[in-house]
C-alpha cells in the first residue's frame, strides 16, 4: 500500500495510489496520513478499503509531503562508508544524529529553494525512515515493528552554512525547501528488505548519485533502536538515513545547486522526486 497526500501546501488530503496507476482521495475515510492512521492497526483497516470505488484525483495535483503531523525530523549523518571518504570524514563509532527543521519539509516535487546568501546548496539523496508506533528502549530484533512505512527523502544541505560557520549542522540543513519527503509512503510489508534498495539522483538528467542501502553502516533496525534509548520516537516521526556518494561537496572541484538546475532522485520501490531549483 502506497500512501500519500495530495493539495495545496497546508491543505493537503490523504490518499492512495492504486494498482491502476491513479491516485484515489482518502478524505472521506480517514483524516490524514498520520497518528494513529500509521500504527497496523490503522494501516490494517486501510487494506481493507476498495481503492477501485474511491475518486480519482487529477493528475496534475500537487503531492504534498506523504506524512503529517511530523514532529521530529531526525538525521544521521556520515552513515556510507565511501560518503565519509568524500567528505574527508572519519566513519564515527556511533551514529552522528543531528535535527532538521520540521518547517523544511515540502512536498515530492516542490521547487528547491535555495537561500539568500547561499553559496554551496547541495543534494543528498536519502531513504526516509516513517515511524508507524510508539518506541522507546526497544530492541533492535523489535526495531522494525515500530517502523510504517518508507519513503525517498533529498537531504538537501547548505554546506557553508552547516561547516564553515560555528556551531552545529542544523541551520545548514533546515532551510525552506531542504526536506522534500515522498512522492508516497510505502508501507513496511512493500519493502521486503530495507537494505537492499537502489538510490539515485541526477542534476540536469547527471547521474550524480548511484547507490545502495545494503553499504549503510548502521542499519535501519539499528538506527530505531539507537534512537528510541536517546528519545522516545512517536508516529509520524522522520528518521533520515544518509547518502551514498555522490554528493556536490565532494566533487573536484565541488559542484553545488544553482536556480535553474533540476534534481530529480528515487529509490527502488518508492517512486522519484523532481525539484526545480529557484533562487530564494
């Protein structure tokens, strides 16, 4: 089951995409794609909804961000051994976890926005981890009930401000536009294996990234279960994963995002992503 939202930005309603290709409005059956909707209790009742009979929304809709109600947007960072290389990075003994801005969140195909004063905005294409229940101090064995469902996220980065400027890497990360999640949220029982996912992304139709989550460090079992010892995790919560090499930064000489260029990035089974990037 592929869950998303679709409207205006901030009237967003739930919806589904269904086997025929078309996206069905879920308005009339639940109130949106988060809180209890995301436990399996409530994606449960969910599967038992006839999508065929359901109304079709237009094509053309914008599709927002495919989960509401986020309240943490949780990062980690250097978790690809060759992204660290890159970056001039030793590979950290435990998880670098730093916060993204909720206000950053947008929708799939949003306009990338790059801010006043940016010189070096950057891409990161991410599998974003949806919190589905309720977990704290749980077991790595136990780690993936807690979790709904997947989604693509672009981890996009303003790397001036997150390194060269003093104090931590979150105002580098929560600009306006720097977390576009979805097109949809694919439900756990979708992805039969979470490290075992393709992830790409292309500047200007440039392959520029072209990875796999089976290089991850840690895990997405480990990452639910390291966090939930440090904070209790709550549906709807946003754990972004890490990127694989690739990134603008650790070109030669380094290529960064300029208005006018197109991101597009996907992960097998999750559909793709298109940003036009606009000066802000």
């Amino acid at each position: 089951m592929k869950l998303l939202r679709h409207g205006s930005p901030g009237a967003e309603k739930p919806g589904l995409l269904h086997n025929d290709g078309t996206i069905r409005d879920l308005a009339g059956v639940i109130p949106d794609i988060g809180g209890a909707v995301l436990s399996d209790a409530g994606l449960e009742r969910l599967r038992g909804v006839d999508a065929a009979k359901l109304p079709i929304v237009a094509p053309e809709t914008r599709l927002g961000p495919c989960v509401a109600g986020t309240g943490k947007f949780i990062c980690i960072g250097l978790n690809y051994a060759d992204h660290a290389a890159e970056s001039g990075m030793a590979v950290p003994p435990e998880p670098v976890i730093f916060m993204k801005a909720t206000s950053a969140i947008c929708g799939p195909n949003d306009p990338l926005v790059i801010p006043r004063g940016s010189e070096k905005t950057d891409w990161e294409v991410e599998l974003a981890v949806i919190i589905g229940t309720r977990a704290k101090y749980v077991s790595e064995d136990q780690a993936l009930a807690h979790v709904a469902g997947y989604a693509v996220t672009n981890d996009v980065s303003e790397r001036a401000f997150q390194i060269e400027r003093a104090g931590q890497w979150t105002k580098g990360k929560s600009c306006d536009s720097f977390g576009p999640i979805g097109p949809w949220l694919a439900n756990r029982d979708e992805i039969a294996d979470p490290q075992d996912l393709a992830l790409w992304l292309s500047v200007n139709g440039h392959r520029e990234q072209d990875g796999s989550t089976r290089t991850m460090v840690h895990g997405v079992a480990f990452l639910v279960a390291y966090l939930s010892q440090f904070m209790t995790l709550h549906p709807g919560d946003v754990i972004s994963t890490g990127t694989p090499p690739g990134v603008g930064m650790g070109k030669k000489p380094p290529r960064y995002l300029k208005a006018g260029d197109v991101v597009e990035t996907g992960i097998a089974g999750l559909g793709r992503q298109r940003q036009d990037v606009i000066a802000g």
